[in-house]
C-alpha cells in the first residue's frame, strides 16, 4: 500500500522556527480525517445559517373566487355576510403565523398599482373586476390585520394551458391523468360551492400533501410520456423539439413557476422579511415548494397548521 507522507513539526528553537520531520500517514486514514473534516465544515455552516435565521413561509394554495361568483346562493356570493365571514376567520387563523410579509399572485410592475389600492382606507372590492378573489379578500385583509405597509407581487405571466397539447405518442397517459385530476378538483369544489364546507375547509382540502403531489405530477411529471406530437398554436413558441413535445410542455410551466421562485427571492431579500405567506393558485405550489425545499435559507409550513 503506498504510503502519504505528511510533515509533521518536532521541535522549535529559541528563535520559533521549527524543524520538522516526515510522518507516514496511510491513505485510508488521510481518507477518513479529511471526511471528517468536510463534514464538520459542512455542519458549521449549516448552523451558521440557523444563527443567521431562515425565513419561515407558508405557500397557500387556493382558486380565484371571483370566478365562482353568484349572487343568487349564499355559498356561492362571496361578497355576502356568509362567505366574508369566512374569508375573516381565514385571516384570523393565518395570523396566528405572524406574517411580516404578504406575497399575492400579481406581476412586481404593478406593484404601484397595488400599494395605492392598498393605501385605500375603505377599499370597495365591488368597483374591481377581481375584487372578491383571494388577492383582495385574503391577501390585502391579512395584510392589513397585521399592520403591515402592503402586499407584494411576484408572479411572472406566461400564457401557457394545461391543454396546449394538440396530439402526440402517448398523449392519452397525460389525458387520463388530467381527467383524474379535474375530477378530484371539482368533487372538491362542487362541494364548497354548495356550502357543505368552510372557505377554511376548502382551502385546507386544496393544500394537503396528496392534492399538492397529485397537481404536480400532472404538469411536471406525466407530460413526458408524450412524444412526437404538437402543440396548439404552436407558431407561439420558438425551439420547440417536437420529438419531445411533453418535455418542452414541462418546460414551459416550470419556466415560468421558476420565475416566480426568483421574484420570491428578490422581494424577500429586500424586505428581510421573516414570515412570509404566499398566496398562490394551487397548481404553482407543488414546484415551488420544492424549489424552496432545497434553499437551505427557507423552512416551508403547511397552511393546514393553522387553517380551520
């Protein structure tokens, strides 16, 4: 076995200089201390982001409301005395994270649009085409019952549809998968939209582990067993590989959920915020999850600690 010799000091002189001499150190030994080593430096420094303090965030997956809108049910008018109290025990329950951030699901450029709506002491939501969905009637009443100075935006828009698909090999795997899915999706909703749940109940439905997993595997799992096919009004997009059609519908929404991770990033970093809630479509949460799952910087918490 070859041996590594390593210098090893013996003595030193009245003027601290030392002499030294070759010590024999085996490989496998050398090996084991210098693992060692690594994986010391490698604990300090994740306990060095723990004293730096990671940013807690919850990502609350949820519909439009607005789009369910009618008057003509109580479970189903969403500006009446019903469903807004159930939107207010939603903000009491979330509050009891102590969010010092709001994120909603707007593009950052309209963010002077947002913090002047959001300036507005007695806003009416009935004059906003999208006054009475989770932006408004979650995000900014969250906000404003913690005090804080206003929501921001992050979501990036990229017209992408769950049936851009127009044909390819294997297309009826992703098909199946996406009539499970919207099957499972409006069980859950007809039964909300019927009032036989809470706003709470409904939304905590919407983000357990199973639904999260179930939405993520239809958009960024199951799409590339299709191949060899096209895309509807595929003249829209450039590059695209049609032998591998599914793979580039894969790539296509986590293009545009990874933008939405960096604007996360960025808005975090520049209010050096804590506690963030993340209010989102529940088909974004399952990628960005995972993205923050891996920024050692973050601690994911599921909404359902505090939803009721």
């Amino acid at each position: 076995m070859e041996i590594i010799e390593l210098l090893a000091p013996i003595e030193h002189n009245q003027s601290n200089h030392y002499k030294f001499r070759m010590k024999k150190v085996r490989p496998r030994f050398l090996f084991t201390m210098l693992s060692f080593l690594f994986s010391q430096s490698f604990l300090l420094g994740q306990a060095a982001d723990m004293v730096n303090g990671s940013t807690e965030i919850i990502l609350l997956g949820t519909l439009h409301f607005n789009q369910f809108q009618n008057p003509t049910s109580p479970s189903t008018d969403f500006s009446g005395a019903l469903r807004q109290q159930e939107f207010k025990d939603v903000v009491d329950s979330l509050s009891r994270f102590g969010p010092d951030a709001i994120f909603i699901e707007r593009e950052p450029k309209q963010q002077s649009k947002i913090d002047s709506l959001f300036k507005l002491d007695a806003l009416n939501h009935s004059i906003l085409s999208d006054g009475l969905s989770e932006v408004y009637q979650i995000g900014f009443k969250l906000a404003k019952k913690n005090k804080l100075p206003t929501v921001y935006g992050i979501d990036h828009y990229e017209s992408v549809s769950q049936n851009l698909f127009e044909n390819g090999e294997n297309l009826e795997v992703f098909a199946d998968s996406l009539k499970a899915f919207q099957n499972i999706g409006r069980a859950i909703t007809k039964k909300f939209l019927q009032g036989k749940t809470t706003i709470g109940q409904f939304l905590s439905e919407l983000n357990t582990p199973e639904n999260i997993k179930m939405s993520y595997r239809l958009f960024f799992n199951t799409p590339a067993y299709v191949t060899n096919g096209n895309f509807k009004n595929e003249e829209e997009f450039e590059g695209i590989d049609t032998n591998f059609i599914g793979a580039e519908y894969i790539s296509l929404f986590y293009k545009r959920n990874l933008k939405m991770y960096s604007n996360i990033l960025k808005v975090q970093r520049k209010t050096n915020a804590k506690r963030v809630i993340v209010i989102l479509g529940q088909v974004h949460v399952g990628v960005i999850q995972q993205m923050l799952e891996e920024n050692p910087k973050f601690n994911v918490v599921s909404p359902n600690r505090f939803l009721e």
